[in-house]
C-alpha cells in the first residue's frame, strides 16, 4: 500500500469499518513509520518488547540546539513526523512539545537542563 486511502479501501472490502483517521491512529499506536512513500514496522529489541526508534534510528541526519530550550533535529526528506512520532510516544519528561515538518523536528524542552538531557539521550539513540 502507498498510503492511507488504499489501506482503507482493502480493509472494508475484508469487511472491517476502518477510516483514514482510524487507520492513521492504529498506525501510529502501533508504531509504524512512514520513509517516504512506504511503511516500516518497527523492529523489537532482544527483550521482545516494541522500540520505538528501531524503525527510525536511520533517519535522523544532525542534532542542534538553538537558544536555552529549542532542540531541532534534521532527517532525511519525508521522515520528520515518523521521527517525531517516536519521540512523543516515548513521553519523555523533558519534552514539552514537538514540531515536525517534512525533514526537520522542533523540540521543546522547559530548562536548560532539560535540553541538556534530551540532547544527550538522542545522541544515544541516534548514533550522533
């Protein structure tokens, strides 16, 4: 499937009552991301349990900060809001809001020492 629409239109020919808003909330509880024109399940760790960041570590290119308390990431083309996805699932704390466009996040963190923490964790996951 290429998105949301065609999923839709399978679905309710196998007799389920699905919605393009149903389907893009199922989608994303379940942790599925979007890289351009297609969808990634997320991968599980050793553990067995779902990571939401294994099916988007990839795709995240630089982590900058601007001022005490705005963080933004830089992804490649069409992966920002699968990446942002993953980090408002994770209810971090320190996060108090995202902003994803096309290929760049905004984060927002409270304190200097929040961003700090968010900084350090997402060098950790991202390899950066």
């Amino acid at each position: 499937m290429r998105n949301q629409d065609e999923l839709v239109k399978v679905l309710r020919t196998q007799g389920f009552d699905a919605t393009q808003s149903s389907v893009s909330r199922d989608l994303r509880e379940l942790g599925v991301a979007k890289a351009g024109d297609r969808y990634i399940l997320p991968a599980q760790d050793a553990a067995g349990s779902n990571n939401p960041f294994a099916a988007v570590a990839k795709f995240v290119l630089e982590i900058k900060t601007a001022g005490s308390s705005l963080t933004v990431l830089k992804t490649t083309t069409g992966t920002a809001q699968s990446v942002a996805v993953a980090i408002d699932s994770s209810s971090w704390d320190e996060v108090v809001g995202t902003i994803s466009g096309d290929d760049t996040i905004f984060i927002a963190t409270d304190e200097p020492q929040d961003q700090k923490k968010l900084r350090e964790r997402l060098r950790g996951i991202f390899g950066i």
